[in-house]
C-alpha cells in the first residue's frame, strides 16, 4: 500500500481543500494534522471523514514527541506544512502567537520530519518530499510596477510576514545543512468556499447580508492578486509530484485587484443574486475607514517558473471564481452561522498595541 500524504493544518481553509482534493480525486491516503484553533473547522472535511483513506490525527506542529509518533505509526511519503497563523490584523494584536507557532512550529515538524526521513530506506528516502507552504506577503510591498519572483528579496511589513519569512528560512536551512528534501512555495492571495470569514472576501460577504458596514481599510486602493483555492490546491500537488526539493515556486492568480474593487465586486454580485430589502445597492454599505498598520501598498505574483517548468496555470478567472465563492456563502449557512455565532462575529482586528 503506498504511503499516505502527511498534511498538517488540513482544518483549516486551504489544507481542507486540499485533503477534499486528494480524497476525492486520487487515490492517495491522507493524515490531517491540525490543533484546531479558532480557524479550522472539522464540518469543512465531512466529505471525507468517513473515507477509509483519511484519518484525523489533532496534534500541534509544535508537540515533538506527538509528531514523531505520527511518522512512526503512519510513515509517510511527503509532508505538506501549511499549519500556521494566518491573519495580519491579529498578528498585529498578537505577535508571539504567531512567532509559536509559525516560527517554532515549523522548526519543530522539519526537525521531527528530519529524523523520520534519516531512517528510511534508501528508495523511499529518494521519493520523501517536504512541502512547505508560503506567501508573497514575505516579500514586502511593491511600487505600481513589477511582480514577485523565486528571486525577490525578502522584506516583511507585519508579525505575520515575518514569520512566515523566518519559517521560509530555516526549511531552507534544513535543506541545505541537514539534507531533508524540502520544497518551499510563495502563494499570493487564496479565495474561495470554507474561507473563515476574518479574510476580506467572506468577510464583505457575510456583513453585507447582515445589513452592517462594509468596511474598506484607507483608499482602498491597495492591489493583491488572487488566487481560487482549488488552482492553488493544484499547484501544490504539481510541485510534490514534480518539484525540485531546494528549488521555490511562486503560486499566483494572474488576477491583480485593487481591495475597493473586490468589495464592488462582491455588492454587485450579491444585487443580483441576494438583492438587499429595501432595493439599495450593496454597494451603499462601503464605509472607509482608517488604513491597517504598515499595510502593504500592492503585491503581484510572477508564476513564470511553475509555468514554464511545472506546466501549471490557473484554470479559474478572477470573475468566475468570486461568483462561485459568493454563490457558495450564500447556499451555506449552515457553515458560517455557527462562526459568526460563536468565533468571530466580524469585528475589525489589529487596532492593539501589544504591550
């Protein structure tokens, strides 16, 4: 029997669609690690909780010892990091949450993953791959002109940057000093179903059916370029199957857009399909408000080299994407209202001083 695949974070918005995708369309068996924090959300994985292909090990990236007995009993053939604290506005509330379990967590599951790999035969040592799943927000902000690349310098603005930058690093380090197989990944903006609704899509979403305020941070004028989920969960699997370990593929969208157009964008499919009570635009709700901290001005991915030498491209336009995405929130209530109720009731973030 081969291998299973060692997903830590599959809770949470992209590891679930990623374990959705392996259990759905492959024939892979998968381990989903994952702490449950106040993100992950087991009912985003009920389709394949009952898989005899899937088993749900709740371990923290940071536990040594609980890890090494999930290499030990399961023996995998890749891992897939993608746990870690993801939110800017609450890494700004909250720094030393992240630099746990970003930084440490991460040190943590390559050490344990080292040790795992050092004692297998040679065969599967040559077929073990680490996975460790980034972002373009490592990289800083860009002026109007010019895109990311694997060759970028890296300059982070906010805690949450920085360590995802640090967590980039030591996986490096553990490729290049201790020989673990390790494959590093820069995505930019992911969007789609089962996204917790702190993120500013099911965020816009979610407040513009509750009647509230849609706020928009300063001009609004701020560009990220998105990414649907399922591409990114493709690419991903592209880069375990045919990725060179010490080599680091950006992921991006080829969908720039300004955050205000996001926000036009989310009213104006909500008019048609969810149209407000008193027949008033969605559009209306759009409230500015003062800007994030260090917010970073633009970021653009440059995916020429997962193009050229994965043959991956994104098959989702931006357009078709948030409609699926809207149409999703809307026909499940079910997921977000339970949220909402007793998560995160859409309030802004980021306005602490840590002392």
């Amino acid at each position: 029997m081969e291998r299973p695949i060692l997903v830590t974070g599959g809770a949470g918005f992209i590891g679930s669609a990623l374990v959705r995708h392996l259990i759905h369309a492959t024939d892979r068996r998968v381990v989903n690690v994952d702490c449950l924090t106040y993100a992950a959300s087991i009912s985003s994985l009920e389709t394949v909780a009952h898989s005899p292909r899937y088993e749900f090990a709740e371990v923290d990236v940071c536990d040594g010892p609980a890890l090494r007995a999930l290499f030990e009993r399961h023996a995998p053939s890749a891992v897939i990091h993608l746990a870690a604290e993801s939110h800017v506005d609450r890494s700004i509330d909250g720094p030393l949450v992240f630099v746990q379990s970003n930084v440490v967590g991460t040190c943590t599951l390559l050490s344990e993953a080292r040790r795992y790999y050092l004692g297998l035969e040679e065969g599967d040592r040559a077929r073990f791959r680490f996975l460790h799943v980034s972002t373009d927000e490592v990289y800083g902000s860009l002026g109007p002109e010019g895109r990311f690349s694997e060759t970028s310098h890296y300059d982070p603005n906010s805690p949450y940057s920085a360590s995802k930058a640090a967590a980039d690093h030591f996986a490096r380090v553990w490729e290049r000093v201790y020989d673990l197989p390790v494959i590093v990944t820069n995505c930019s903006n992911n969007y789609g179903p089962f996204q917790f609704p702190e993120k500013l899509i099911p965020n816009m979403i979610l407040r513009a059916l509750e009647g509230r305020s849609l706020p928009v941070y300063g001009d609004g004028r701020q560009v990220r370029d998105w990414l649907f989920v399922d591409d990114h969960v493709g690419a991903l699997l592209r880069v375990l199957e045919r990725g060179v370990p010490g080599e680091t593929y950006c992921i991006g969208g080829a969908a720039e857009r300004e955050n205000i157009e996001i926000v036009h964008h989310v009213c104006d499919i909500l008019d048609g399909l969810r149209p407000a009570p008193l027949g008033t635009s969605y559009r209306e709700q759009i409230e500015f408000v003062s800007d994030r901290r260090a917010h970073d001005r633009r970021y653009a991915i440059d995916s020429g080299k997962i193009e050229r030498e994965l043959d991956w491209t994104p098959r989702e336009s931006f357009e078709t994407g948030i409609r699926r995405t809207v149409e999703w929130y809307l026909s499940n209530e079910s997921w977000w209202s339970a949220i909402r109720e007793n998560r995160y009731g859409g309030e802004r973030l980021g306005l602490k001083v840590p002392a």
